[in-house]
C-alpha cells in the first residue's frame, strides 16, 4: 500500500500555514519503517494540482486547518472524510473549500482514495510573518501522537532520528524541502 | 423607484474571495457596479528584508494556482534589477513551463470553473445520447469522447452522483435559467467534455512538472537559470513531456476548440453574453519565447477598442491608486515605490434584494485590490487582451488564429468585444500556445546539441542598490513584480497582477476598472439568480490572489471527531 500524508495551507497566513510545518516537521524527526511506502508531501494550497499526485495513492491523509460549529482555537480533530455527511458547499464562504472540493472532483472520476483528514483550529490568519499562534503550536504534540497512533494502525512505525523544535522549521517552510520528486 | 442591489459573494466557482455588488433598477437592468476583493494579501511585507534569490519561492506561495507565474515573476524580476541574462536554455524551459501551464490552467478554466455558466447540466441529463453523438461531428471532425455509449455512460454517471446527493460542482449554478442557450444534446458533448477535462488535467499536470522538478511547488527555476539540467538533457523526459503534450494538445483541438465554436453558434445572439466590454483600453505583456528571434506574443496596448494603431508599454506610466482600496495613503504610486498599509474600513448596513445585509459604501474604501492604471487608464488584461494587441500588431500567428475563428462562426471581429469574445479568445490563445510549444522544445531539443548550459553566475553587491522589474503575460493576464534592493536584501517589493488590473476598484476620479463597467447595461432575467452577472465575471477568469484554505465544515458538528488531549496521553 502507498499512503500520503498530506500538508495543506498557506504559509504566508500565519496558522493557516500548520498543514505545511507539520509534515515538514514530522518529515525531519522521523523515519518510517514497515511494509508500505509513505510519502511526506507539502501541498501548499494547491487544490485540484494535486489531484496526479494523490491518485498514485491507496490511502491519503490530510493535514490542514478546520472550522466547524463550536470549535475552539487549537483544537484537533481527526476523522475519515466518508464518515462525514455531504459537507462540501460550493457557493464557498470567506473562507475557502478548495481542498474538499478536490475530493468531490476525484470522486466525479472515481479514484479517490481512501481518505483521513486531520483539522487544527487555527486563530490567526494573516500575512504578518512565517510564524504560528500560541494555541496552534501547542496543539502540535497532539497532532503528532494522532498522526503516529494512526500510522500505527496501518503497521507503519515512527523511528525518531533527531530531535526537532517546529519554530526552526517555520522560517524555511517555503522550501517546500519535502516534495515529491516526480 | 430607486434601484435595488443584489451581493454575490463570493463570485469565483472555486477560487474565492471576490465580491460584487450591482444596482438592478425596475426593469432588472444594471445601472452600477462594485467589485471588491474581501481577502488582505501581505506578501509585498513578507518579502521585506529578505534575500532577493528567494523571492520567486515565497512570491509562488501567493496563490494555488497562479503558483509557477509568480514564481518566474520573482525570479525574472530580480534577474532584471541585477542585470542577468539568464541562458538560452533557460529560457527555453522557461518558456516551455509556461506553455505547459497554459496548457492546463485555460482548459480547467474554460470547463471547471466558467462551464457551467454556459452549460445547463439537468437538461444534459434528458439528452438523446444517440442524437448528441451525431451532433458532435458539426463541430469537429473527429470528436472525442462523444460515442452514444460513452454519452449514456456520461448520464449515467451524473445522475447517480446527483441521486447520492451529492451534487457536488453541479449544486451551484442556476439551472433552467433562461439564458442557457444550448440544447439538451450540446449541453451533454459539453458535459462529457467536463468529465474528459478532469482526466486531461491530470496529464497536463504531469507534463509541467517533467521540468518544474518537484511537485507540486516547482523548484527548477533560480535567479541566473534553471535547475532541471539532467531533465533537458535526458532522452526519457523529453519524450515523455511529448506523449504528455500530444494528449493534452489532442484535447484542446478536438473538445475545447469545437466546444467554444459551439458555443459561439448557440449563444450567439444571446444579448446577455455580447455587452461585457466596458473599458475597451486593452494592455498585455510579451511571451512564449519560441526561438532566439521570435517571441508567440508581442507587448503593447490599444486605446478606445482602436486596433489600427498599437502602443509599445512604458514602465513609467503604471501606477496604482488606492482611493478606494482598503490602504493607507493618497497618491497614486509607481509600484517601485509602492506602500502596503491595510487602512481596512469594512461594510455597511443596507437593503438588498435579498433582505438586509452587509454592502459596499461605494463613496469610501471598499476593497483589497488596489485600481492599477496605465497613463491615468482603466485597461483590461487577459487572453482577449493579448489576442486584440497582437492582432492590432500585425502578429501573423494571431491574425490567421482569429480570422479563422471569425470565419468559421460566421461572427464579426465586433464580437470579439463581448462576454462570449472573451470566452472565444482563451480557447484561441490556447490553441496558438498548444500549436506552437512544439517549436519551443524543438527549439530546445537542437539547442542542448551542442550547448548545456543552464545558469548565469552573479553577485549581489551588497554596497549598491538596485531595481527591476519584470513584467510579461501569464494566463489571466498581464503581470508584474517589483523589486527594490538594497544592503543585499529585498527593500521594497510588489505584485501587480492581472486580477488587480480588471477587478480593481474606482480610482479617484471615478473612473471604473474592467469588471465593474463590463456590467453596466447588463440585464438579468431574475435578479436572485444573477447567472448573466456570474458569466461576464467568470469570463475574465478572476483569481484573487491568495488563498486560505481552512477546510469549513459548514455546520457539521464535528465533536465526535474531537481528538481528546487526555486519552490519548498527549503532554500538552
């Protein structure tokens, strides 16, 4: 099996950038070790351009920013995207849907795989500086042990081979050093 | 009676984040418009202090689509305040990617984000599949994708997304709207051609990203050249961009070029699609180097719809006005110089045909888009733009391109200057980039004979200041970036993008952008349902330059999926 984790944001907007610092984060700290192959990818906000790289995957797993009823800043949510109903409103709203809106379109072909989605609640997002608010940073512990709970499951392990501070990853996010590499 | 406003906001099927305001009087008819960006983009601050050789890699985070435009924008902007020329071969696969964008980004365009204001999707659904497939072959010779089992298969497929509930990209337009011209047959070849589009897209994906290096934000391109020399130099990629290119090729000339040509037929007496060009100035930058002598595109602008004469573009004149965008300041600046201070004023309280709401004060700041202007003028940007300068210019590509076009739909060069004329010269200029990017790698086949090199040296004199600046067409327009540098860093810098150019707001005489005279006149069958508002705009193809992307539930409760702290033994 091939399996996708998959950052979404935009760097420049403050919170609205974790999806990206995450995987690069979690990408320099660990190696993977089992029987599948997992890639690390930096999507950007990027949408219906990542569609040809996330079909060449049996299972996906997104890392990006949430707003629901009731969510408070900082707060993690972890779920399969089938388990939720039809949620994807194209009339858009202030804040955009583009990367559901892309499942929707894989759906339309058919070849979507199977699909994860881990949400932060963010509090800031405008263009100051590469930088996350205190609530989001200190989420990011959680989403770390969802994320590796969850590879667990699919017999994947998380061999820590250095130790990392996400503030030294914020400033060079934009690298996108961990891309895929066609 | 006075006037009534209807708000669409957000207008864009899919990149968001652009509003519009009009005034219907009592025959539904606009008198007014206001167009407004409701999201704050700060990169020009980002880039403040920075190193000049990452400029294109932050600029490219702007926007997710417009990603490789601003990136090469960044790049050849400080390329031109440094005094580099980059080699031949870079410019080539520079050239090249460009191709390959437009390649894609106009197809998902024309069939994700506009098709739908032209194609009514239920009436598709009680097509004969029989008759439609025979229909196919009136707009060309060889048809794809339209055998009668393909176009059940199409319905079929439709109709049980929609069945789930699911309806997905279909839930948002006005279907049964009166102005939806074509027939229930032409509206399923131009389904099926959707559906076609999402598959070709992907391959046009995969085609730019054999010389971007990495996906999907490409990285190949630095100050002084490119980075992809193994790629260009290796028999495998060339031919594999080839394959990839003759697909994506295959498409446009056989769905979208028959498609529009269809369109032009059916919709060519639509009054709601033949007004829509309100400011008739039109300005576009030069592209696509095909070889050392030939550029596809020529810069300049013509005035007043004129296309007997053409005017070369000086620097100098452009200029942005922010007297009524959400910045701080009151002259009308040179983008070398220019200031990005939020001055953010917000909404008012107001009547709209859909009740009270929040709406523009049109006589103060009303949104975050800057009024670009060339020599105090409102000018449009975009693939009409580009095809009227060209062809003003004599530019023989362009003018047989377009005559052909005229000639086959039987339409008028008038028509150009419409809503439809402006969906028609995307498709066109499409067709002239996908024709000729094959001379553009030939170009660069014969060159790697006998040179490889990819990368000009450089050094930044950290005692000196510079400036530069780039300014060329990408695919929504005419772009340009800014750049001040100064102590060895990035001392000022700014965007000038092509959505900014039509999508702007009232300078400080009044004088309207693009967008907001296009739809001046326009008269709309029922004012809850602006389908005719949504197609003008959608055919300048808005992007609103940067994109948030927070996933909205939209009133989903989500508690169940919350991730406990405590359970899950997290230390936080």
């Amino acid at each position: 099996m091939k399996i996708l984790v998959l950052g979404i944001g935009n760097l420049l907007f403050g919170d609205e950038g974790i999806g990206v610092h995450f995987i690069n984060y979690i990408g320099k700290k660990y190696d993977f070790e089992g029987e599948h192959r997992l890639d690390i990818v930096d999507g950007g906000t990027l949408a219906q351009r990542l569609i040809p790289i996330i079909v060449e995957y049996d299972h996906l797993i997104i890392i990006d920013t949430i707003n629901a009823p009731g969510v408070k800043a900082g707060e993690v949510y972890f779920f399969d995207f089938d388990a939720v109903p039809d949620v994807v409103d194209w009339q858009g709203s202030a804040h955009e849907v583009e990367m559901l809106q892309t499942l929707t379109m894989m759906d339309l072909v058919g070849d979507r795989p199977h699909t994860m989605i881990m949400g932060v609640v963010p509090t800031v997002i405008e263009a100051t500086e590469f930088s996350l608010s205190q609530g989001v940073e200190n989420a990011v512990p959680l989403m770390e042990k969802t994320l590796l709970a969850y590879l667990k499951t699919l017999d994947i392990d998380a061999v820590q081979k250095t130790q990392v501070d996400i503030q030294t990853i914020l400033p060079n996010s934009f690298r996108a050093f961990d891309a895929y590499s066609i | 009676m006075t006037n009534r406003r209807v708000v669409i906001d957000p207008i864009t099927r899919i990149e968001g984040h652009l509003r519009i305001e009009v005034e219907v009087d009592e025959n539904n008819v606009v008198q007014k418009a206001y167009s407004s960006s409701t999201l704050w983009r700060g990169i020009e601050l980002i880039l403040k202090g920075r190193d000049p050789r990452d400029a294109g890699l932050m600029a490219q985070r702007i926007c997710g689509v417009c990603t490789y435009s601003h990136y090469k924008a960044g790049v050849e902007a400080v390329e031109n305040a440094l005094g580099i020329e980059a080699p031949y071969n870079a410019k080539l696969v520079r050239s090249l990617l460009n191709a390959s964008l437009y390649m894609h980004d106009h197809v998902v365009q024309f069939y994700h984000l506009h098709g739908l204001d032209w194609v009514d999707v239920v009436s598709a659904l009680s097509a004969d599949p029989e008759a439609a497939s025979k229909l196919a072959f009136k707009y060309s010779d060889l048809p794809i994708a339209t055998g009668t089992d393909e176009l059940k298969a199409v319905q079929q497929r439709v109709k049980s997304f929609v069945d789930k509930g699911q309806l997905g990209p279909f839930a948002n337009a006005y279907w049964g709207n009166g102005t939806y011209k074509f027939s229930p047959e032409q509206n399923l070849i131009a389904l099926s051609h959707y559906l076609k589009a999402l598959e070709v897209q992907r391959v046009a994906a995969q085609m730019f990203a054999i010389f971007g290096a990495k996906q999907p934000h490409p990285q190949s391109l630095v100050v002084g050249g490119v980075t992809c020399v193994r790629d260009i130099l290796s028999p495998t990629r060339l031919s594999s961009w080839r394959e990839k290119y003759k697909i994506v090729k295959d498409f446009i000339d056989r769905a979208y070029q028959a498609d529009i040509v269809m369109a032009a037929e059916a919709y060519g007496t639509e009054e709601s699609v033949l007004g829509g060009v309100g400011v008739k100035n039109f300005l576009a930058g030069d592209a696509f180097m095909l070889n050392r002598s030939e550029n596809l595109f020529q810069s300049g602008y013509i005035k007043n719809g004129d296309l007997s004469q053409v005017f070369d573009i000086d620097d100098t004149k452009i200029k942005e006005d922010v007297t009524h965008a959400w910045y701080k300041g009151a002259d009308t600046l040179q983008p070398y110089d220019g200031v990005t201070e939020p001055d953010y004023t917000g909404f008012v309280d107001g009547d709209t045909v859909n009740g009270q709401a929040k709406i523009i004060d049109e006589s103060k700041k009303y949104s975050w888009v800057k009024a670009p202007r060339y020599d105090n003028e409102a000018m449009e940007v975009g693939p009409l733009a580009c095809l009227l300068v060209n062809y003003a210019r004599g530019n023989k590509k362009v003018q047989s391109e377009v005559g052909a076009f005229l000639k086959r739909t039987g339409l008028p060069v008038g028509a150009l200057f419409t809503t439809l004329g402006r969906t028609a010269a995307r498709m066109l200029q499409t067709k002239l980039i996908s024709d000729n990017a094959i001379t553009i790698f030939d170009s660069l086949v014969e060159n790697i004979k006998t040179d490889d090199s990819t990368y000009t040296k450089f050094e930044i004199d950290s005692s000196k200041e510079y400036m530069g600046r780039f300014i060329g067409e990408v695919p929504r327009g005419t772009l340009s970036h800014w750049v001040r540098i100064k102590n060895g860093l990035i001392e000022n810098y700014q965007a000038v993008v092509p959505t900014t150019w039509n999508a702007g707001p009232m300078d400080a005489k009044g004088t309207v952008g693009p967008y907001e005279a296009s739809l001046v006149g326009l008269k709309l069958e029922d004012p809850t349902k602006p389908l005719e508002v949504l197609r003008v705009i959608h055919s300048f193809d808005p992007c609103m330059a940067c994109s948030v992307h927070v996933i909205d539930m939209k009133g989903v409760e989500l508690s169940e999926f919350k991730v406990n702290p405590m359970s899950s033994g997290a230390a936080c």
